[in-house]
C-alpha cells in the first residue's frame, strides 16, 4: 500500500466540483488536473475560471496544480478522483456515459498499486458494478489487488461562498479498510471541517448485522439539505433496494411532505409495507386510480 506522501493525484473533470478540488489540492502536492475541454483547460491556463467558483488568487496559490487536455499526461499519476458530470436523463436515472468514458481514461493510464476515488453523484452500486469492470477491463488489473477504489460524494453548494469546498465536513470511503485509511487521510489534508469514514453496508455483513429483517433509518429524503424538492430524489432508490433485501425501512425528512413522498415512492413500494393480503386506501388522491384498491 502506498504512502500519503507518495500520492501523485490526477482529478479527471474540472467543472464545478473538479477544480476547487484540484486548486485546495494544488497548493500542497502535485496535481494534474485533466479535462477533455480544451477550452476550459486553456481559460485555466490563463488564470480564468468561467465557473467562478476559484479565484485568480486561489489559482495562482495552487502551484503545483497543472492542466492539461492530453490524457498521456495522466500516465505519471496514481491516484485518480473523478468528478466528471452525471446529468439525470428523461427517465430521472443518471446518466452515465461521462463516468464511463472517465472511467475508461483512468483504465488507460492505472498501475498495479494506484487508487481511483470517484466524487461524481451516483446511486450506491454504481462504481463498482459499472465503473470498476471498465477499470478492469482497459488496464487489465485486477481491483482489490492491484488497484483500490474509493467514493467521496461532493456536497458542494456552487455559487454559495459561505460553504467552500474545505468548510464541509466530507464522508470517505475505501475498498479495502487500507485505502479507507489512505483516502481518509488524504482528503484531511485540505478538510478544514474534517472528514467522516463511512463503512458499507457490506461493513453490517462483517460486523454480522442480519441483512433481512433489519430495522433501517434514512435521515433525509429530498434531493438536497434543506429544501422540501424530491422531484428527483434518488433516496427513494435506496429505499427500494433495502425493501428487495427485506428491510424494514422508515424515512425521517423534516422538509418533506407524506404525502409527496408517498407520490414519489409510488404505491408499488407502499403495497411491499403491507401484508401479502392488503388493501391500499387512497384517501388523499395521492396515487392515480388504477393504483389503489378504495379511494374517497
Ligand atoms: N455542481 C454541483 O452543484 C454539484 C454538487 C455536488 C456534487 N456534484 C456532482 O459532481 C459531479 C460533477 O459535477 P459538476 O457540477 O462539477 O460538473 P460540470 O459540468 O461543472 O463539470 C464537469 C467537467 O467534466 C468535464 N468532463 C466531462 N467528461 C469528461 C471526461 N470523460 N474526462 C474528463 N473531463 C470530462 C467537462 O468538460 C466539465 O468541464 C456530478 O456528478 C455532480 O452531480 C455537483
């Protein structure tokens, strides 16, 4: 397992998410900073950043920060955090086509040894079961052995600069308890609010917490703190994988109406709360008609 100081870092994205990271991490270690707009990577060159969620000061203290549009120049590095975009499509799912073209620049330049951390927002399953076999694939290395994985969903507000990037407490996460330890520690070196190593929910299965039948709390159902939206909440996905796991799942969101959640849940997921012999009682003209057995 590599060392915090031999951490040579590519972030593979520089929008929104990807450049703050890239500046913090800029001012103390090598960088390259790489995106497939090369108009983006020559406004950068020149100190401009469209987005204006840098500064020029900010660009000028990241030092060791370098930009670049050719992916060669990923060769040099070992450790790959990817926050390209994961825009949601007509159909509300995530939109996955940049994760994986990403995820197939990272396969190209990954050596036995080397960490990808992915910070794009995606549902829980997504790295692994669609990024990390393209990783395997293009590189020919085997994950877990050669190569280690990590996932830090960025929590940024763009354009509220109260809430920088550093001022946000950031959850981590690992692979292998190792990498945990080793991306942990790395993202703490630019967090001033701290850092939160998660555990998986494989973790309950090590920790021998019974899958099926266990009682699970989701704090926060909307798509973001503090706002009553759940139009395109995925929550509401993690909730139905608890139920096909046979979860008792209870969903706890100051900010969010019952009766939108239920509209958004839909009345196939409410009939698994109830008995095999059940009746579903629409009294509030939630769900449409054909959905429920009685209604007003
Ligand atoms: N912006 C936000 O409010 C916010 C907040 C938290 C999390 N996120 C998540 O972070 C991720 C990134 O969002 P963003 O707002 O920074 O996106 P963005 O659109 O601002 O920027 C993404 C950058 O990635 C580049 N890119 C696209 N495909 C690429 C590829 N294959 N290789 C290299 N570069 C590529 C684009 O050219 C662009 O410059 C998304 O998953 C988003 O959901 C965004």
């Amino acid at each position: 397992m590599k060392n915090l100081k031999d951490l040579k870092l590519a972030i593979i994205g520089l929008g929104y998410v990807g450049l703050p990271l890239a500046v913090e991490f800029g001012r103390k270690r090598p960088v390259v900073g790489f995106d497939i707009n090369s108009k983006r990577i020559e406004d950068l060159k020149q100190g401009k950043d469209v987005t204006r969620e840098t500064t020029k000061e900010k660009l000028k203290a990241a030092v060791h920060l370098k930009y670049t549009d050719n992916p060669q120049e990923l060769k040099s590095c070992n450790c790959f955090i990817v926050t390209v975009p994961t825009p949601i499509d007509n159909h509300k799912r995530p939109d996955l086509t940049m994760l994986r073209q990403a995820s197939e620049t990272v396969g190209k330049s990954l050596k036995k040894g080397d960490f990808v951390v992915y910070e794009s927002t995606v549902y829980p399953g997504v790295t692994e079961e669609e990024c990390v076999p393209i990783i395997e694939q293009i590189s020919g290395l085997k994950f877990n052995q050669d190569f280690f994985w990590g996932y830090s969903p960025e929590r940024i507000n763009p354009g509220d600069p109260s809430h920088r990037i550093t001022e946000i407490k950031k959850i981590t996460s690992g692979s292998t308890p190792e990498s945990a330890e080793l991306i942990d520690a790395l993202y703490k070196e630019i967090i001033t609010a701290g850092t939160h190593k998660a555990e998986s929910i494989r973790a309950m299965v090590k920790n021998k917490i019974r899958i099926e039948e266990s009682k699970v709390l989701i704090l926060g159902l909307d798509f973001k703190e503090n706002c009553p939206d759940i139009r395109n909440t995925r929550v509401v996905d993690i909730v139905r994988d608890f139920q096909d796991l046979n979860c008792h799942v209870d969903v706890y969101d100051l900010w969010v109406s019952e009766e939108d959640a239920l509209k958004e849940l839909g009345a196939a997921a409410i009939r698994t709360l109830g008995k095999s012999q059940h009746i579903l009682y629409d009294l509030k003209y939630v769900l449409p008609p054909e959905f429920s057995d009685i209604r007003l």
